[in-house]
C-alpha cells in the first residue's frame, strides 16, 4: 500500500509537470510559491488517506468457528486411517489444517468437557466435573441444578470475552449452563434445559439458524464466532435411511452400522457449514478449528458405549484429533506433539487480539501454529469423575481418576471418589487395575499395563500429578 500511494502521488506530481505548472519552464518566485504548497498538500493528504486503509484492512478481526463432534472415536476418521467409516468433508478440511493427530480433553464426559472448552480451565477448577446433581431420590436433585450455573456466571467465558471486543457470538447445539446468553454469547438456541433444549435441531434437522446469524453479522459488519455443537453422532442413532442402508451392506453389526452412518452425517453437516462460508466470502479471514467432547467405542451389540471410551480416561475417551485451518495464515501440517482442549482458549483469544486471563493452565499456542515450531510441553494432565456431580463445591467427592501423559508414557491412577448415575461399569472396570501404564505410541489401543515392569516410571509421574492437583481427601486405591 505503501508502494503505491507513492506511485500515485508520484504520478499527480508527473501530471502537473505535464500540463507546465511545473517541469522545465522557467518559474518566478511568485508563481512557485503559489503551486508548491498545493502539491506538497496533494501528496501528504493522498498519503495519509491510503495510509489510513492500510491499518484499517490489518485490524480485521478474523471469523472464528468451533466445530464439535460429540461422541465420537478419535479412530473414526477418514484422514485417521479408518477403514470403513468414511468423512469427506473434515478428510478435506484435514488437508487445509494444522492436524494434531495427538490431541486430548481432559475429562471424557460432554458438559465438562464444553465447559473447559468456554473456560479454558480443568474440570476441578470450574467445578463442572459431571452432567448432573446426584439424585439421591430418583428424578429429585439433591441440590438445584440452577446452583451449577453460577459457574458460568462468575468465570471468564470464550464468547463473553470476543463480545467485550465487537464480535457477534452464536450458540447452536449442546450448550448445558443455561440459557445461552449466560455463556457471553449474544446469540443462540438454547433456552436453558438439560443438554441444550432447542440446540439439539441444529445439524439433524437444517443449519439455518446459523446462515441466518452469518447473514445477520455481515449486514452489521462485525466479526462473527460460531460454536457449532450438533447432538451428533451422539444417540439417538437415527440416520438418513441412505446412509444406514450404505453401511448395512457392510460386514458390521446392526449398532456399529447405525453408529457409523450417524459419523458419516455429522460430517455431511460439516461439509455444509464449510460450503457455506466458502460461497459467502469468508474462509480467508475465517479461522476452523474442530475437537471431540469425548469418545464413543460403539458395543457391537447393544445401544451404549464400550469399556474404554466415554467417562473413562483411556485413549478410547479422551483422545481426539484436532484440526486447526486459517487459508493463508496457517500452513497445513501434520503434527505428532501432544496437546489439550485447554489450549484453545488462550489460543483463540490471541487470534482475535485480546489479552487471555491470567494464571490459565493451557498454552497459547499460536505462535507455534503460524511459524512451525515445536511445542515446548512435556507433559499433559487430565481427570475423571462419576457422572453425577455429589458435590458442587468440592470436585473430589466424585473423583475417579488422575492421569498424565509424557511423551510415550500415559500413567492413570484410580481413587476412591463415590461414583454415581450413568456408566458405573467403566469406573468399576478400571478400579480392578487402580494403577496403569501404558506406552501409547506402542500400544495406542492400551492393552498391556506396564505398571509392575516399569515402577520407577509409575513412581516419578505419581510424583508430577500429585504436584498438579494436589488432593485434600481422597486416596490412591490399591489392589487387596
């Protein structure tokens, strides 16, 4: 820009030379003081006004959309290696991305986990370490659930923060703390009941409110965020009939067949909102990026999840592959470093330019995305509960589980927090094995507890957890 307000400038000055204001002709004193001043007004306003664009065009804000599966394997991709279950559209969007093959939530059930995602803080930090109250008597919470919301309330939310600084926000899918306003978005679905009431149409039935809302914010001409959580391919498993019949001709059971068409319709849903930014305009000043709440290992003949994924801490829970795409801004790449969902906070309001909250546990990581360089981390941590919250003030009533993982060591230790509600079976699976060691890039589907053949291993990353979070209460099992 600069460049060429020169050469316009230059050429003004050229004209005026031509038609013998200036140039060769012999000039009298009068008559330059006269013409210079006029040109030297002509070049500095000519300057300044293309100056001006050019810091107007480098503060646009970017467009930023999260896109998030629920319920799904971090095996089940196309671009993964997955061999039956196909995924076009994020297989596409893989080749426009940062790929971090070995991404992680910290905790693997949804409300939890999308909380981090709007906090950027671990489960025992905002205190959100299940879905529900416990109820004591059936369907009677033993505590309001309206007392969980404060969470949301008091700590500093993604939406919230990019709506102080002129964003647009908008809520669609699961969405658990409230209404939706509560969260700092300024639009959205949810009204405020159990998994996100209205949300839960976005994706299986159109996508609609969400061109809407991106139509609205390029009328206002504001940068927009979009927090697309379809229910899918979380249960119900009710796909289109093309797409169940297309796996039912597999070899696959009937559940595996039904869990795999819905995979492949959430990703038609991406495709979609993909496709529809791609037509307005916007995917060069739009940054993508995609994450799993938690796991899903479908069990081949029945209707709930497998041991392994969804509320446990293995991989099969709480691995995910994570996409990152900015055309233009980031080079697509594969990565093999290890990183969190909690990451992305501080990442995402770096993006927009606003200064992150102090103190987060997560690793603004742009700076590494935009040059290549390694991730300076060792390790990550992460933590497991019971499904029902039985204390909202004091997460370690329902803990489970601590791990960490440390290049190719992931140690996961057990405890004795009371576990109650939905999928006890997982929680009582690992307590049969409260210690275990596993050497993930080896044994990526952790089949083998190294525990007894490396102790010191075991003794050193014990070591590092309990420095992390330090428990008042609860106690390691051991086996009797």
């Amino acid at each position: 820009m600069i460049k060429n307000t020169h050469l316009h400038c230059s050429s003004a000055v050229s004209y005026l030379s031509v038609s013998g204001i200036t140039g060769s002709i012999r000039m009298n004193r009068y008559t330059m003081r006269l013409i210079f001043p006029v040109i030297f007004i002509f070049v500095v306003v000519c300057g300044c006004t293309e100056h001006k664009t050019d810091k107007k065009a480098t503060t646009i804000k970017p467009n930023i959309v999260l896109i998030l599966s629920d319920d799904q394997a971090w095996t089940d991709y196309g671009f993964m290696g997955h061999g039956v279950v196909q995924t076009p559209n994020l297989d596409r969007l893989a080749t426009e991305s940062v790929v971090f093959t070995r991404g992680y939530v910290p905790t693997a059930v949804c409300r939890p986990s999308l909380m981090t995602l709007v906090t950027g803080l671990y489960p025992h930090q905002h205190k959100i370490t299940g879905n529900d109250p416990l109820s004591s008597v059936a369907d009677v919470p033993d505590f309001p659930r309206e007392e969980l919301l404060v969470n949301v309330d008091n700590i500093p939310t993604l939406p919230r923060l990019l709506a102080q600084q002129g964003y647009l926000a908008h809520q669609s899918g699961k969405w658990w703390e409230g209404n939706y306003q509560r969260g700092g978005f300024t639009h959205g679905m949810t009204q405020g009941t159990r998994h996100g009431d209205k949300g839960l149409t976005i994706g299986r039935e159109s996508l609609d409110p969400i061109y809407d809302f991106v139509e609205y914010a390029l009328s206002e001409e504001k940068p927009f965020f979009l927090w697309y959580a379809p229910f899918m391919p979380h249960r119900p498993h009710n796909p289109p009939q093309r797409l169940l019949d297309k796996y039912s001709d597999k070899d696959l059971t009937p559940s595996i067949a039904r869990y795999y068409a819905m995979v492949e319709w959430f990703d038609e849903t991406c495709g979609q909102l993909i496709d529809f930014l791609d037509k307005k305009g916007l995917r060069e000043n739009t940054l993508i990026y995609y994450v799993c709440d938690n796991g899903w290992i479908q069990q081949p003949n029945g209707n709930g999840f497998d041991f392994g994924s969804k509320q446990s801490p293995m991989d099969g829970g709480v691995r995910t592959p994570m996409l990152i795409s900015w055309p233009g801004k980031l080079k697509p790449a594969k990565r093999e470093e290890i990183i969190s969902s909690i990451d992305f906070f501080p990442t995402m309001l770096s993006i927009a330019g606003i200064e992150p909250p102090a103190n987060l546990p997560g690793l603004n990581l742009w700076n590494e995305l935009s040059t290549g360089k390694p991730i300076d981390r060792k390790i990550i941590f992460g933590e497991a509960y019971g499904h029902d919250i039985i204390d909202k003030d004091h997460p370690e009533a329902s803990l489970a589980n601590l791990w960490c993982i440390e290049y190719n060591w992931k140690l996961i230790l057990s405890y004795d927090g009371r576990i109650e509600g939905w999928g006890r079976f997982t929680h009582d699976e690992m307590r049969k094995e409260p210690v275990r060691l596993y050497d993930i890039l080896n044994d990526p589907h952790e089949k083998v507890n190294l525990a007894e053949q490396y102790p010191e291993v075991v003794a050193r990353l014990t070591r590092t957890i309990e420095n992390w979070y330090p428990l008042k209460e609860r106690k390691l099992l051991v086996i009797k």
